[in-house]
C-alpha cells in the first residue's frame, strides 16, 4: 500500500498530521508513506520516523512565489504521479492540493466534504468523502476522521499524540549547561494572537522565581528577533536567546528537556505538545477548541469576560497572574505524560 497525504497549509497544520500518519503507519506497517507540504514546512516533520518521504509545494501567496516556482511545481506533480499511490487524502481543503490530488492519479482520491461543501467539479475528481462535521472540533481530529472514514477499516482509536521523536531532536550548544529552565515562545505574525511586551517582560521576572533560566524562542522575522532580545536583556545570563537561530529540530531538543513551554497559539506551541512539554498556552485570536496544544499536559489562557462596553483588547485581558498561576499549576505536578 501507498499513502499520500497533502496538506498545503501553515507549519503548525503540517505537525497536525502527524497522530493520523501514526495510526496509518500502526494500521498498515508494510506501507509506504509520503507527505506533501508548502515549502518552509519540511523540518517540522523531521521528527516523526513513520513517514518514509516529504516533498514540497512552493507557497501560494503570489508575494512567495518566484518565476521559477512553475517548474518546480511541475517536477512535484510529475514525481508524485510516478509513484501510482493506492490511496491520495486532501486534508488542506484547497484548490492546489485538489488539483495535486488529481494529478496523482491515485485510485482513491479522498477528501472531506462535510465542513466546506466541494464545488460539483471537484466531487467528480475524487473517489471517497468522509462527511465528518469538523467544526468545533480539534484540527487533529478532522485529519484523523477524514483519513479514517475513506479507508476500508476505520482507524482504532484513541488518536495518538503529535510526533517528533527525541532520537530526531538535534542539541542546540548555548543551552547545554542548563539543567532545568523553560522557553517562551512570545512572538508571532498574527497580530491578533500578541501579547503585550511589557507583560512579556513580567512574566519573564515571575518564573525566574520559579525556574533558574529561561530560553526565550523566536521565528526568524526581525520583530520577533528584537522582542526576544530586548527580553533577554532584562536577565543577562538567566535569559537565553535563540534569535531565530534555531532549526525545529533544535527546539524540539529544548523542549524535550524543558520544565515547560510558555507561548501563543503557533508552531512553537503545537512543537511543545510533541514533545511532551507541559504547556501554558495564551488564546486571545483563536480558538482553544480547534488548537489547543494536543495530548500533552497543558492549561489554556484565555481572556477575561467583559462586557460590551470595555474598551479592553482580548490581549489586555490575560493578566501576567493569570499566566503565572497556570505556570505554577504545570510546575507543581512535573513530568512526562
């Protein structure tokens, strides 16, 4: 048997497969297995052994894409037809990844029609249908549901943990000395999931009562660059900075040795949860029911209530002793689950 699966979405969805991909692999061990993910996504799935290959698709904001792109696109197509998959699952619910999809030429096409009705055109290029309502429901369990309902036996579950093995993590050398500390993962491109600076700056002051250093994590953009390293400077020497320096498998060996993570809702958070960190996660511009870190010890933090006349932001909701409290719920009970 061989399996394709393509999902065409931001890195922390690319992880998200990760729990199907292990069941697939539990369910038919002979298999091979190949993924299909934009570009830039690759080195968060490094981390889980049960998928023999991953291929690239290049991004499809217009700003991304580069004139050569096309050719590049071509090449992908053309490989992934060779390989005459029995099985090719659209888990990304895009136009791109349907039009992969047919140019496999699997012999069954699958893809989930329950939450975003297909276009008649697109009902015709597929095989299979898993008609799971996946709102409301975590991203992990739509992929899981839509892969199972379109195979010839349903999936045993439970649906396993996110992957990214510890024998795939990778030591990062600023951080070997370090003991027992946590990182925090502030910064991110939404503007809508940040939270303040200042209470950043807090936060970093309270757990240093409470772990002896911090690694503060960061993406390679040059705002979240600075935020981390103006971070850092309030503790010289207790606060780590990666600078966006970091590949995925170097944070996944930080966080498989960390007391804890702390971060928003991104890549980083759902990286946390595959390595088992426990996690405190704040929520303010997306919801803990679709995202929230999978399988792993963790406490949500979301906003306040408010009424209609507050004036406040969902990020000026979550008080630095909010987190701190969650902080110190995790701490209490250390330890693997």
């Amino acid at each position: 048997m061989k399996f394709l699966f393509i999902k065409l979405k931001h890195i922390g969805d690319s992880l998200l497969l990760t729990p199907v991909i292990r069941s697939v692999r539990a369910a038919y061990p002979q298999a091979e297995i190949w993924v299909v993910v934009r570009r830039g996504c690759e080195g968060i799935l490094a981390g889980c052994p049960e998928i023999d290959r991953v291929l690239a698709a290049a991004a499809p904001e217009k700003n991304n894409r580069r004139p050569w792109n096309w050719a590049a696109d071509f090449g992908l197509a053309a490989a992934v037809r060779r390989e005459r998959f029995d099985y090719a699952f659209e888990l990304g619910d895009g136009d791109r990844g349907r039009w992969l999809t047919l140019i496999s030429g699997a012999r069954r096409r699958c893809a989930n029609s329950a939450g975003r009705p297909l276009h008649w055109w697109w009902k015709r290029t597929f095989t299979d249908f898993s008609d799971f309502w996946w709102y409301k429901s975590h991203q992990v369990e739509k992929d899981f549901h839509t892969v199972s309902d379109c195979l010839p036996t349903p999936l045993p579950l439970p649906i396993p943990s996110l992957s990214f093995a510890r024998e795939h993590s990778r030591p990062w050398p600023p951080a070997a000395g370090l003991t027992r500390f946590a990182v925090l993962h502030p910064g991110t491109r939404w503007s809508i999931k940040r939270w303040p600076e200042q209470r950043w700056r807090y936060l970093c002051v309270g757990l240093l009562e409470r772990v002896p250093a911090i690694v503060l994590s960061c993406g390679p953009a040059p705002e979240e660059v600075r935020l981390c390293t103006s971070l850092s400077r309030s503790a010289p020497g207790r606060i780590i900075c990666t600078s966006g320096q970091t590949s995925w498998a170097q944070l996944a060996g930080l966080l498989h040795r960390a007391a804890l993570f702390v971060g928003v809702d991104t890549a980083a958070m759902h990286l946390a949860a595959a390595c088992s960190c426990p996690t405190a996660a704040l929520f303010m511009g997306s919801s803990p029911i679709e995202w929230a870190p999978w399988q792993t010890r963790n406490v949500v933090i979301q906003p306040e209530p408010t009424d209609e006349e507050s004036s406040r932001s969902p990020a000026e909701r979550i008080s630095v002793n909010m987190v701190l409290q969650a902080c110190d719920e995790l701490l209490r009970t250390e330890g693997r689950t």
